[in-house]
C-alpha cells in the first residue's frame, strides 16, 4: 500500500472503461457520436448502486421528501415559462482556417488558466484579464481568424404528432427541475406533504453541448438527480444551509477522498437568472476542480412563473401558520454520470504488489458493481466452486472465474475494483472453508463457507 | 371478500391514479401532452419495484445474462442498418369534416371487432373482413370522407450539433434492443461471456404514434426492459420455448391473474420483417385482450444488418464447438409502464366491508409501493406513534397517518394498497404491541414491537 499514485489523466480511465465493460462510446462501430456515451455491465451495476444510495438518503429514508419520475418530452410552455426558450443558449466561435469550434467561456477562461491570453488577444494588452464583452480574435490552435461569436440553442427540438406546423414543437427537457415544478400542486395534494417538504427525481436530461469533453463529464444526455425542497420564504437561508451540508457529506459517504472536495460560492455576475445564491460541491479531477452538485436557493421564481403562464395559482395555503403564500425552493442538483465519473477516477490508483504493479480501483465495497469472484484453485473444483458462487449471487453481484493463474484473476478483478476474492481449494473438502482476500490490504483469511454470507454481508454494506 | 368487483373500465383507475398520485397527465398545467405521463410518488415507488423484479430474475440472479444501459439518441446509421429509417411508419387517414385522426389499421380492426364495418365501408358487402388494400371511406364518428392514407414517421427526429444539414440528424431510439446489438461485441468481450448469453437493457424508448389511447397502454415515451439473448442457429427453438416459459411465469410471480394471461403466437402475415417467429403474452385488460410481451426469434438479422453496414464484422467464434457463425438472438421485450397498467387494473377491485364499500388495490404484498402505514389511535399518541414509523422507514416504505377516523385512514390505504396498517393505542404503553391490520382479509393481530420488523419483513419479500 505504499508509493501508491493516483489517476494523472482522464485518458487511463477512458481505456479501462471500455476494456472492462463500464463505458463504450456510443454507437461505436459507426465512428461514434460526440458526446453519447453508453454503460457496460459493470458501469450500469455501478449506476444503480448510486442511484440506490442517492434514492435511500433522499426519499426513502425521509419523511419529508417523495419522489417522481416525469417524461422527457415536455410541453413547449414549461420551457417558455422557466426563460429556457428565450436564454438557454452557449455562445460559439468558429476558426475560419481550421473550423474548431470554441464555446466562447470556455475558450477565455481556458487562455486566463493557461496564462495563454497572448494567442487569442493578439492586440490587446493581456496583463489584465478581459472584461466581459471583449472577444478574442484568433484561433488558439492554429492563429486563424475566428469568428464573431453565435447563439447556440442548448435544447434539442423534436416535433410531435403529424403536423409540421410550430405548434407541434416540443422540447427534450435540459433538467429534471422543472417537471417537478409544473407536478408541485398534484404532487402536494395526492401526497398530503406539508411545507417545508421536497420533491426528488431522477432521469435524463439534455442538452446541445458545444463542445461535449473530459469523458462523461459533459455530455450531451446525462442523468440529473434533483430535488426540489419548498419552504416559506423566512426559512430559506436555514434550509440552504441544511442542504448544502447533507450534500457535500453524501460525496464523503460515497467513499470519496476528502481532500479532493470543495465548496465553491459563486459570484454574483455568474448567478443563474433564478438564484438569489447557489453553492457548488467541487471535485478535483485531474483536469482541475469541477463542479459536482450545485445547492441553489430559486427563491419562489419558477413556482410564480408557472403559475403566471399556466393561469393556475400556484400559491400554498400553510395550515400550521394559517398563511398563503408561493413557496421558495431550494434545490439540490447532481449528476448521475459525473458521480459515477468521480467515484472512478478518485479509485483508480496504481500500485505495487510484490514486486508487480497493479491497476486497482478502490471502490467504497458498498458501490463496487462486483461484489465477489470465486475461484476454484484448480479446475478440478469446479463443481464445488460454481455452487459457491450460484448460492452467493442470491444475496450478492458473484462470478466464477476458473480462467489463468490465481495471480491472474486478482489483478483482473482489481482492476474492476471488485472487493472480495474467494478461493477454493483442496483443503475446502477436508474443512468446509475458503480463503478470502481483500482488494486493497491483499490479506487473506481462512473463512468457514457456513459464516461467509454474514462475512461479505456485513463488509459490504454501507 | 364475498361480492367483489374488477375493473371494468380503465376511467375509474385513471382518476384513482391522478387522486392519490400514482400517474398524473404530463404537463397537465398547460393542458396536458397528448400521449405523455408523469409519475407521482406512489407511482414511482411502484415503477422502482417492478424494474427491481424484472432485474433481479433476469440479470442479477442469472449467470448468463449482464445487462447494460445505452444512450437515447443514437447515430442515425444504427436506423438504416435496422430497417426503421425505411420502413418504421404507420398509416393514417384523417377525416375531411371533423378532422379526427385514425391508425388506419386500428380503424379497419375496431370495425371489425365491433361489427361497424358497414358505417367506414358503406358501398362494400361486409359479410367477410376486408382483404389488405381495401380502403375506408367514411368517418365512424360523423360519417365524413376520409383522406387517402398517408405515411405518418414513428421516429422522433432531432438535430445534433450546431450545423443544420442532414449530416446532424439524428433519432430518439424507437427500440432498445439495436442499442444492445450495436454494442455485442464490446459487451461480449469485456464481460468475457460466452454464447448462448444473453444482454438486457431498461430505458426509454419513443414512437411518435398516430394515436396514443387507453391511457398508459400506448403512450409516446415509454420505458422498455428487454433482453436479446444470443445462441448458436441450432439452438433457436430450444430457447425461444425456455424464454416464453420463463416471460409468462414472471406475470404471475407479480400476482397478476392467471386466468386473465394468455399466450398468442402472432400469424404469419403480422410478423416484423426480422422475426420468424413471435409469441405474445396477453393481459385481458378492460378494453380487451392486448399485449404485454413479445418472445421473438430474430434470427440473425441484426447483427448481419450491422456487420455488413458498419463494415466490422459481428462474428462470433465458439471456443466449445471450435466454430465461428453470426449468432442467433432470442428477444424478450416487455415495457415497464404496460406492467405497471397490468398490475393496477388486475389489483383494482371494489368490495364490501360491514356494509360499507370499500376501493382497494390488492397489489402483491412486495410490489405495494407503500408498504406499511402506523397510525396513532388518538393524537396523544403521536411521539411514540411517528418514533415508529421512523424506525420502520429504515427497512420498509412507510409512513405515519394520524388525521381522521381510524377507519377513514384504512380506506385511504386501502386505496393506494398499502398492505399492513398498524395502530398504536393506549394499550401499548404497556404491553408494548401493536395491532397489525391486513388489506385483504381486514383482519386484526396484536404483536409485540420487537416482532415487528421481522412480521411485516417475511410478509413483504416476494
């Protein structure tokens, strides 16, 4: 467990995913499509098992928070309600030579990090960063000119039914958020939940990235994982408060290394139009801190506007105070695919074993998507060894691996991060026992097959 | 339980699902989305359960099979090799006077189960069906002329990507199983499973239909669990018979009624252009007998389609028989919400307690999404009342009722089929039991707090 190094670059991962089943790009033998992804066997098992821990922490567990699940294809009018219609856009840039194109944020702030402003404000004197509306000019990959920048409409559109006429058009929802907002009446009244209480959900959303990168990071579909929390308008600050603290310890739970979590405030000037505050969880990937999960008080924006445009009040009568009002909203919004992302990339190490270096992933046992391999020590014990793992994959996620050296088969399962190796040897049909190894200490112990349910049990839950 | 009714038109469910918050209509704020829904919390919980028992009997608990989780919009080639850029339409006709839209196929069908050929074929001998080609003329709602049929594209189309050419085209799935087929090799490979194996996948799939109806039966946006399992050619029928066997035992391991599924192999001439075989599963709803599943042979046609248009090779080679070949696929393909309409409307009854009639869901004890409420017989009771329901909550989905006649908060339960109540009264200050009520048979036991977890534990496992 010594001079053990960590994931330098997303690229180590990126081949791992695809050689072990957790993430293929999608539709692959067609050369792919930029910024789609799919998940394996093992990264759907991982999916579920963060979905789980997200679902039991946030509904299950709590009174005060029920959950719903909405379609994607929503009404035009939600989204020219929430200002998704009329502001959701990127801005682009072009290079006129070499046709990359720039998300024109991306594009300053990568040249302000870098120390590079030179190459795209050639004219300018770059001691100082740009302010807002200063647009650079050239090409940071090749000098060509580049373009004036452009609006880059960030939902996908689709039509529905048969005619081809506006009224038809319909969008794929770019958050979860608001399907919970346009349900908060139906939701409140069938559940009989009273302020404060929260509305969870999970599902894709979408958007029309510019520039999808870092793997899974950004991508153009993704997994949102939102609640919505609704309070009266004097207890937003405490609730917040609350929130961004049961957040940012979920990330902890998660077996997350918490030396590599921040919270961030953000400034005023990049408040969404919504937020009176938000406060993002951070991860320090390897290509720099990024957010995680965003904690944001709404205040009652989205509830007013919806209740504007849709002609339905959306106002709450609170019985316990005896007063109508709109609620405020604090939301909490993670990623399904940047949790899975973080929790890979902060796993992966490389270490030494007797001399061999081993790639191993140090998943939380709790979120490992393979729970136990077990090994028969020659093949002459298959039999027994299938059994043993038949029985074990009615309790847990159990292969049998009877393929290659003993040695072999643990660097295979380390690699995929699996926490418990069992093998049965010829001694097994003398004493009923097996030997157990652990991922990360490559200890064994000599476990008796009548304890070793309760054994992996108890070491793999959270 | 003497006197019971069933379903008998899919109204009654509607209403109790928006009422108490297991479906709502999508968008219903803005009027609604014709062919979109929503998902309350009950309804949620009750999806959850039905994807947990389709995962654990068919991936999970299985050896064989591993599952995976693709994007929703995918490359448009994937399409073209399928077969639905070309041919995946449906024809419609529309009525000149009153503008009603019809599937042409449901309108020809619907006439003939209905005995009204003569009102849409008024100048025709209807004494036998009409043969394929032959055209209605009029209206079944007001006698109108009808249009010729048009071609109406079941595909949602969307655009990826910030060019607007034909290059950036691209489709929301129709289907999950070409998601599975594109990626075989990748999944083969890296869960280094060898054929016969099957690949399962759950996810949102999307068709554009002419004319969604009977509430969640036929929707635009639907949820797909299906499976392709891949063996040798010779090994078709074998495993076609093993899957159907297996499809159907799974309906009634959910507690659906056995007398109301029944299996029906599809006739020659309404088979998919991929399949050479196909039984459904059919549930008798309401509205008549419709399908709940398809078990296809789909020989190889995918993967030769795929091979041949993406230029890699899908081959397989059998290190058992020292062969290599295309494999075979076996499909299964059930959808989420259609299970989830079947088991409403087969637990929806109307029955008579002490002469009162009661509405109760008689969902099988381990799908109920709520599965135990605890009410506090008077309101000095709620702090040990509301510490239970807490302590429930850690293993089980429950809540704490404490507004109304005891017998008020039953049928309000016994509504949604919650199927345990427990009542905490005086009495159990000192005996420190509980009374535990059952849906069903409505009968009363007393138990003891500490037997508790372990009661409702045995009763809710399936």
């Amino acid at each position: 467990m010594t001079d053990e190094s960590r994931l330098e670059s997303l690229d180590a991962l990126v081949s791992l995913c695809k050689r072990r089943g957790y993430i293929f790009q999608s539709s692959e033998i067609y050369g792919g499509l930029n910024g789609f992804w799919d998940y394996g066997p093992l990264g759907v098992e991982l999916r579920r098992r963060i979905f789980d821990s997200w679902w039991s922490t946030m509904v299950s567990r709590r009174e005060d928070v029920v959950g719903m699940d909405a379609s994607i294809i929503t009404h035009p009018r939600v989204w020219e309600a929430s200002g998704h219609v009329e502001s959701f856009y990127d801005m682009m840039v072009d290079c006129r030579e070499c046709n990359r194109r720039f998300r024109l944020d991306h594009l300053i702030q990568d040249a302000v990090d870098n120390g590079t402003l030179d190459a795209i404000f050639p004219d300018r004197d770059n001691s100082a960063a740009p302010a807002e509306g200063e647009l650079p000019t050239r090409c940071p990959a090749c000098a060509g000119e580049l373009t004036e920048p452009r609006q880059f409409a960030l939902m996908f559109e689709t039509r529905v039914g048969a005619a081809t006429d506006s009224k038809s058009v319909a969008y794929l929802r770019p958050e979860t958020a608001q399907a919970i907002f346009v349900n908060f009446k139906n939701v409140q009244m069938s559940s009989r939940q009273k302020v404060p209480f929260g509305i969870a959900q999970v599902g894709k959303a979408f958007r029309n990235e510019v520039t999808p990168r870092n793997f899974t990071f950004r991508s153009r579909e993704f997994e949102q994982m939102e609640m919505e929390f609704f309070v009266h308008p004097d207890e937003e600050r405490q609730w917040f408060d609350y929130w961004i603290d049961a957040r940012h310890a979920w990330y902890e739970q998660l077996g997350i290394d918490p030396t590599r979590l921040r919270r961030r405030d953000h400034a005023k000037d990049e408040l969404a139009h919504y937020a009176s505050y938000t406060t993002d969880v951070e991860y320090q990937f390897p290509f720099g801190w990024a957010e995680l999960e965003g904690v944001a008080n709404r205040g009652n924006f989205d509830l007013t506007q919806h209740g504007e445009h849709s002609g339905k009040d959306q106002a709450y009568f609170d019985p316990t105070r005896n007063e109508k009002y709109v609620p405020s909203v604090i939301e909490t919004s993670a990623g399904l695919d940047r949790t899975l992302l973080t929790v890979l990339a902060d796993a992966y190490a490389l270490d030494e074993i007797a001399g061999e270096e081993r790639t191993v992933l140090r998943l939380a046992p709790h979120l490992a998507p393979r729970q136990v391999a077990v090994f028969p020590l020659s093949k002459k014990l298959g039999e027994p060894a299938r059994k043993l793992a038949d029985d074990l994959r009615k309790r847990f996620h159990a292969i049998y691996d009877d393929s290659g050296s003993i040695g072999k088969r643990y660097r295979r399962e380390d690699e995929v991060g699996t926490p418990y190796c069992v093998t049965l040897d010829f001694e097994t049909l003398e004493d009923d026992a097996v030997t157990v190894r652990d991922r990360d200490t490559t200890e064994q112990e000599r476990i008796g097959l009548s304890a070793l349910g309760d054994y992996l049990g108890e070491r793999l839950r959270r």
